[in-house]
C-alpha cells in the first residue's frame, strides 16, 4: 500500500480526501496536540480491526474515541455530572474519560470491555479531521506497538508507511506525551495514565482522585489491571535503559565514570551537557523545564537506538506535576530498573 503524507501545518489545506478515506473504512494518521494517533472510523469493526493489524497491537487493549464536542459523548456512553466538570475544565485538551459505553459503539473498538474512553482533542488537524468527517475516529498512538509514541509526521512514517492511507503532517505535537486517562467511579476519579492533565490539576475539579497503582509501581503478572494498556510491555530501547536515583552531584558522578569505563548513552539535563563528553550524549531539555523534557522524551529514546552501546543511564524524575507523566513513560521503558546513587 502507498502511503500519501499531507502537510496540514497552516490549517488551510483540505482534509476531504482523508475525511473519505475515513468514510470508505481506511486508516489516517493525524496530529493531535499530545501525540500523533492512527485513526479510524469508531463505529466500523473492520476499520478497528485495521488498527490492529497495522500497529502489531493485542485485540484486548482498546482504542481511544475521539469526539469533536464534549457532548458527542452522549452518543456513545453514558455520563454524569462529574464528567461534564471535566469537561468545562479540560476539553478540548489532553485529557481522556472512561464511561459506561453504549452498544452504539463496537466491541472491537473496546476490546470486549463495558466502558468505552473518550477524548476531544484541541489539535486544529485532529479537530479538522474530526469534524471533516463526521464521525468518531478510533484512535492509538500511531507507532509500531511496543515503539515509542511517534511525536513527528517523520516518526510515523518510520513505523507505519506502506501500512495505513495516508498521514496528516500537523507539526510537532505540543505536549509530546500520550493524555491523562481517569475512569469516573461514581464521584471519584482513578488516574490510569498521567499526561498533560496533573493530578493537581484533577484535584481542583474534583476532590477526591486517586492514583491507580500501576502508574508508579510494577505489577505482579497476576495483579489486576483498570486498564488492560497497563500490562503490555511499554517500549524498553534494544539497549537496557537505567535510571540514577540520587543528589544530582552524585548522579553526574556516576554518569562522568560511567562514560569513562562503559559504552554507554547518557541522556542529561541541557544544564549538565558542559560537564560530560559530547559522545552518545543526548540532551532532554532544561532540569526544571518539564514541558520541554515530555515533548523531546520520545524523540529521545528515538535516537537512543542510532547508538551502538551496552547501556543507557538517564535522570529518575520527580514524580510532582507533568513529573509523574515522565516518570512513568521512564520507568516502564526502563522496565522498572532504578538504580541508587
Ligand atoms: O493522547 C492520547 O491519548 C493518544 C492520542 C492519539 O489521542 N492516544 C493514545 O492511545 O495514547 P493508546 O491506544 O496508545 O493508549 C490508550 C490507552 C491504552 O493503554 C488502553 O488500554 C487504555 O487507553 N484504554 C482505552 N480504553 C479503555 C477502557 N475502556 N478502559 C480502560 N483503559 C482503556
Ligand atoms: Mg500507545
């Protein structure tokens, strides 16, 4: 299959030819502000099945809904009145709900589960896309499963050219890490995934959130999961990825040693740069930065894997505000490796 990649950087190029690609029941990769998704039509069994097959994905992990208006959730699930707070609050914006799901919505596109997520993304060509046509795009992050999110139109030509229609170049996404996911449990709400939407954020909404366990620890294989993505191996780099848990002298310490005695990648703070050797050294963004650090980090690990090395050692983050995103995304691409220093 030809893949067509479209620019849709200004907002004026015509997305009619993707909009029927949509209708016909083929696949569309498209810029949203968190990372980039591979859509397809939600209400159609065969496009979830395309999604499926292309990104190499287990049929029990389902897809996000994308919606144009907060209230096209009427549609497909039942809410409440703590969902329509949420929205005031967040939408359009990176944030996805999981409701009770109505049978307007295939199974398929669900994985088998009674609940159904939600997202009404801010991306002028997600929105675009959406409204163009007409319906509600299922959609993962439009990688190669177990891939890092792609955060470039070049990203997801890397992974799935010759697999999907066509691909919508919107820029660079914004955030760079995947939204915030909360399941409304009558009035209180379970962080599943941190992103762009902090927990402090939730907490002025609503008073009592709660972050799921997995977030932050590893589950034992027989440990329940909310979230059947919970427990699929994220992507670990070919190259074991650690991460330095220490005071920051201490860890460029260990990283200055570690450059003198192994062939390893460090990835650093652009503060530290100045005080490590220039080779297989990747820069993440400024220490307190965290909105550049989220919106390089997959890029990042992207470019680990153009290294030839035996090891990777990179900063453990804070776990305060969008910190607990790249926590996260770090330690489940680290396979929870945390090393003390
Ligand atoms: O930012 C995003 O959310 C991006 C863009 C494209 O919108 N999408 C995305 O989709 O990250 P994906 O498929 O890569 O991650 C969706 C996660 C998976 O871990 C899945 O298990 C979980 O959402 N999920 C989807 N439906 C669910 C449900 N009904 N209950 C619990 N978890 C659900
Ligand atoms: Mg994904």
């Amino acid at each position: 299959m030809q893949t067509q990649v479209i620019k849709h950087t200004n907002g004026k190029t015509s997305l009619s030819e993707a909009a029927d690609i949509l209708r016909r029941g083929g696949l569309v990769a498209f810029a949203t502000e968190t990372v980039y998704g591979l859509g397809g039509n939600a209400l159609n069994e065969d496009a979830a099945k395309k999604i499926y097959a292309a990104k190499g994905r287990p049929s029990d992990n389902p897809l996000i809904v994308h919606i144009a208006e907060p209230e096209d959730a009427e549609k497909y699930a039942y809410t409440n009145e703590l969902y329509y707070k949420l929205a005031r609050a967040f939408m359009p914006g990176p944030l996805t709900v999981i409701l009770p799901k109505k049978n307007t919505v295939p199974s398929s596109v669900t994985g088998g589960l009674d609940t159904v997520a939600l997202r009404c993304p801010s991306h002028p060509t997600a929105r675009a896309l959406i409204k163009e046509s007409g319906l509600p795009i299922a959609a993962p992050s439009a990688n190669i499963s177990g891939r890092p999110s792609p955060t470039s139109a070049e990203h997801v030509v890397a992974d799935l050219s010759g697999k999907i229609d066509m691909i919508i170049d919107g820029g660079e996404s914004e955030i760079g890490l995947e939204s915030t996911i909360v399941k409304i449990e009558d009035n209180k709400l379970v962080m599943l995934r941190p992103g762009g939407i902090t927990f402090d954020a939730l907490a002025c909404v609503c008073e009592n959130v709660e972050i799921a366990y997995a977030v932050t620890e590893a589950l034992a294989p027989s440990e329940r999961v909310i979230s059947p993505g919970m427990k699929y191996r994220h992507y670990s780099p070919s190259t074991p990825l650690v991460l330095l848990d220490g005071e920051r002298e201490n860890v460029i310490a260990f990283m200055k040693k570690a450059q003198e005695n192994e062939k390893c990648i460090i990835i650093s703070y652009t503060e530290e740069v100045s005080e490590l050797k220039k080779d297989r050294l990747i820069e993440i963004g400024s220490e307190n930065d965290l909105d550049s650090q989220a919106k390089r980090l997959f890029a990042v690990l992207r470019e680990t894997e153009s290294y030839d090395a035996d090891i990777i050692y990179a900063h453990l983050p804070k776990k305060d505000g969008l910190g607990l995103a790249l926590y996260n995304r770090l330690i489940r691409a680290a396979a929870h490796t945390i090393k003390k220093v």
